[in-house]
C-alpha cells in the first residue's frame, strides 16, 4: 500500500534549508515521501513575506507537482508557522487528506485580539496541532477556544515547555530527564498516530525512528 505524500512548507523565517526544516524533513521521511519547499520571496532572498494570494497561488502549485510526482498517494500538508497558515489556505480550494502544523501563528504578532482564526473555522480536513507551551503566538487557551467552534476534526499534540520552533527548556530536561530528541520522537509519533485514524493503516512508517 502507497505511504502519504508530504507537502512541507517552511515558516517565514527560515527556508526550507534551515536545520530546523532539514530535520523533520528527514523525520517525516519515515512516514512517506516529504516535499519541501520555499516561496518565491525565499527563492529571491527577500526579507519580507509574499502576500497571501502569492503565497497561497505557489504552495498550491507545490501541491499540484506533488500530486502529479504521486498520483496513487493521498495528499498531506505541513507545515511550520506561517507554512502551515498557508496550507490551511490552499486546502480550501485545493482539497487534501490531512494538515498538520507545526507551531500554527494563530495570534498575529502574539497578540490575541488579532486572531488567525476565520481560515480553521472554515476548514472540513482533518488537522493535528503541534504546539510547545511556551509558544506567544499560540496560546493553548485561544486555540482550544477555536477548536470548539471548528468543523473539522482536529487534535492537538502539546510539546511541554516548547517555544514556537518546539524547542524544550534545559530545566524542562533536567527535571524530567526527557531530552529535544525524546520530545522530537514523540511528536513524530503523534502525526503518525493522527494519519493512521484519518488515512488508515497505509499511512504506517517506511522505518522507526532513531
């Protein structure tokens, strides 16, 4: 049976050469064949961000090549930060199997009176949230809020003392003895787990993590 095909998008940023993106590219390998990309203001080397309907017109052009490279595959987007807004975007003219996201921006600049909500309100595919504790631009309180009015089924993986990039707190490692790659490990486990419920049994891994 055919693995799930893995668009993974980088957030604002760093592209997808940044060691960040490089190891969970290399992570979610196990669990099909992964993607990544950037967008053309990366490509450029220009600082800012595109704006939205860019964005949004490259990441579904990505997901089209994807789909013609992997025909029999389902689809799954991921993404980190402002990669898996856009995703969001793009699913809902484009439809996929499943998202994941990977510190989700939902408070612009951290401020929770700007909400990036309107777009999970409106999805229908199956989402998994990946959210360290620490994050100021997702506040679990705000998103467990919006995942109550949310139509699509969504889950949530909460990576405890976790920063936006899911980077743990030394104290957080000396007082559990439970290590980056330990937290890393459970959090690949959790999309897998997430993609078996959604996609079935041909979601499973191509090896275990080390």
């Amino acid at each position: 049976m055919t693995s799930p095909a893995i668009l993974f998008a980088p957030g604002a940023g760093k592209p997808s050469s940044s060691d960040w993106m490089v190891a969970w590219a290399t992570a979610l390998g196990t669990l099909g064949p992964v993607a990544p990309f950037d967008y053309p203001y990366q490509q450029r080397g220009r600082g800012g961000p595109d704006r939205m309907p860019v964005l949004v017109a490259h990441h579904a052009a990505q997901l089209a090549a994807l789909r013609e490279a992997h025909p029999d595959s389902r689809m799954v987007l991921m993404g980190k930060s402002m990669g898996s807004r856009v995703g969001c975007h793009v699913s809902l003219e484009h439809p996929v199997d499943a998202l994941v996201c990977f510190g989700y921006p939902l408070a612009g600049g951290g401020n929770p009176d700007k909400l990036r909500d309107q777009v999970l309100r409106d999805l229908s595919t199956p989402i998994l949230f990946v959210q360290g504790t620490r994050d100021k631009l997702c506040p679990l309180p705000l998103l467990a809020d919006v995942r109550d009015q949310m139509k699509a089924a969504s889950e949530l993986h909460v990576v405890q003392t976790g920063d936006h990039s899911l980077q743990v707190t030394k104290t957080h490692t000396k007082q559990t003895g439970r290590t980056q790659e330990d937290e890393d490990a459970d959090v690949l486990s959790a999309i897998h787990a997430f993609l078996r419920r959604h996609l079935g049994d041909d979601s499973g891994r191509e090896q275990e993590p080390t």
